[in-house]
C-alpha cells in the first residue's frame, strides 16, 4: 500500500484527488499508475461543467476519462500478464464500473484499499 500511496503522490496530475495504484504479482511491482491528465489546465472538466455526480459520466471529459485512472494506467503498464495479481489503491475508497470491467478483463484476482479509506478519500 505504501508503494500505491507513492505513486500517488509522484505521479498523479490530479492535485485534488492524488491516487496511485500498484499491482502486485508473486510479491512483485509488475504494474503502477496514477490518475489525471492535463487536459483540465487547459479545457476545464465538462463534467464539473455539466454537475455530473461523482462515480458518472467520466466519458464526457478528456481529463476524466477511465483511461486516466491509477487503475487502468497501472494494468496498461504491466510488464507481465496481471492474471492473478492484486492491485493496492491509493487514495479512493472504490473503484468506478469502467476500472472494475478492466480489472475483470485483466484477471486481477483482489483489490485492497487503504485502511480506512470511507473516511479518509471522500
């Protein structure tokens, strides 16, 4: 988790909501992630624009797309296949249903989130 809570703080472009994933195969990094992009510094978020609800609509914005979440940039940069492997997130307490498609695509056999997490990311 310590690793995930790293790259949260290293790699994310997200200053507000800094998340990290790690994915973790026979007690090894095989894969990690941050969340964010640059494209709000010039766009803006359109789902801010539009009072999209957490948890929805990431499709409509460049910046929020699922393709920019710890998550999915942590299985796209696996060196080695993710079948069996578990995935350590920082700084969400749940995973939107695009990650959870890809995580079951990839075969990620368990997800860990932070102790206490409800409380401290919301």
């Amino acid at each position: 988790m310590q690793a995930a809570k790293l790259v949260a703080e290293t790699e994310s472009l997200d200053a507000d909501h800094q998340t990290g994933a790690v994915i973790v195969k026979d007690g090894n990094i095989i894969g990690a992630g941050a969340n964010g992009s640059t494209w709000h510094e010039t766009h803006g978020c359109e789902r801010k624009r539009q009072n999209v609800p957490t948890g929805e609509g990431y499709e409509l914005c460049q910046g929020c797309h699922p393709k920019n979440h710890a998550e999915q940039t942590a299985i796209a940069s696996c060196e080695d296949s993710p079948s069996g492997a578990d995935l350590y997130l920082w700084g969400h307490w749940w995973c939107c249903q695009s990650c959870w498609g890809k995580m079951i695509e990839a075969d990620i056999a368990n997800v860990y989130l932070a102790e206490g997490a409800t409380e401290k990311f919301q």
